[in-house]
C-alpha cells in the first residue's frame, strides 16, 4: 500500500500538473473553480479578521493542525470564544475544501475530535494533541480506512485527470 506520504505527493504532481495545463493550454475550467482560488478561499478561514476575533492568538488553530493549548487553559477554552470560533473555522474550510489537510496530516475530522475528547470528561480531557489523538485512531485501525479511500481517490483523479492533461485543445 502506498504510504500517506507518496500520496501527498501524488495528489501534489496531479495538482501541479492540472494548473499547469488551465495556465499553459489556456484551457478554461469549463464551470470549474480554479483549484488555486479553492484553496486560497479554504486558507483564508484561518485570517483573523475572518472568524477568530475574540480568542487569544496562542490558542487558535491554523494551517499547521496543531492545537496548543496548555491543560490548566482547558476550562477557559472551552468554556470561552475559542471553542466556538475553532468550530466555526472547521465549518468555514469542510465548507470550501472538505478533503482539506493541515499541515501535520491531520483532516478536520481529526481536529474536530480532539477538540472534542480534549473538552469531553474522558481521559482525554486537557489533551489537545491532535498526533496523539491521530495515532490513537491508527492503533484502532480507523486511519488505515481512510488511508485505503484516499488510494483509491487518488486512482480515480489520476483516471479522471491524465486524459485532460494529455490535450491541449
């Protein structure tokens, strides 16, 4: 199976490889969205003056995935603006770009349930690690599911977008 990694890289090329062919060919989108502008749109939940406003800086999610928050601030960030305006940048980007990575390989999915484990009265309470939680999901077998529908994704981009890069016309 092919590790996340070369996937990475592969969905990378493909997306390469298709904007070059829209700014080379000058081919429209032909009803489209330019897949630049989708995730320009997507990164742009992440400005301050889009959703966060009353969070502390230190507190909010970006790009990177990560979430730091220190365990004696979990009552106030889940109690506070933070909890709410953290789910509000998850809904802004699964509205533009549902199949969106941060940085560190973690989904929305994986951000949304550490928000919630590390807000819930488990275990997990305080524990806004989104690798431990990621790994966590691995160790029960979750991840390798979706790593085999991410191949499988991967294959049906390559048979839908090969055929468009080959012409130019």
């Amino acid at each position: 199976m092919a590790s996340p990694a070369n996937i990475r890289l592969l969905w990378f090329e493909v997306a390469f490889l298709l904007i070059a062919k829209l700014c080379i060919c000058g081919v429209s989108a032909d009803g489209l969205e330019d897949p630049v502008q989708i995730v320009a749109r997507a990164l742009a939940c992440f400005d301050d003056r889009v959703v966060y406003s009353r969070c502390d800086y230190q507190y909010r999610l970006s790009v990177s995935g990560n979430l730091n928050i220190p365990e004696a601030q979990t009552d106030a960030y889940c109690s506070g603006p933070c909890l709410e305006e953290t789910d509000l940048v998850l809904h802004c980007v699964d509205q533009i770009m549902d199949n969106f990575l941060f940085y560190n390989r973690a989904t929305i999915r994986d951000i949304r349930d550490t928000v919630h484990d590390g807000c819930g009265h488990s275990r997990w309470r305080g524990n806004f690690n989104v690798f431990d939680h990621m790994r966590e999901d691995e160790s029960k077998g979750t991840r390798s599911m979706q790593q085999r529908g991410s191949l499988l994704l991967t294959l049906l981009g390559l048979s839908l977008t090969v055929p468009l890069l080959l012409s130019c016309g």
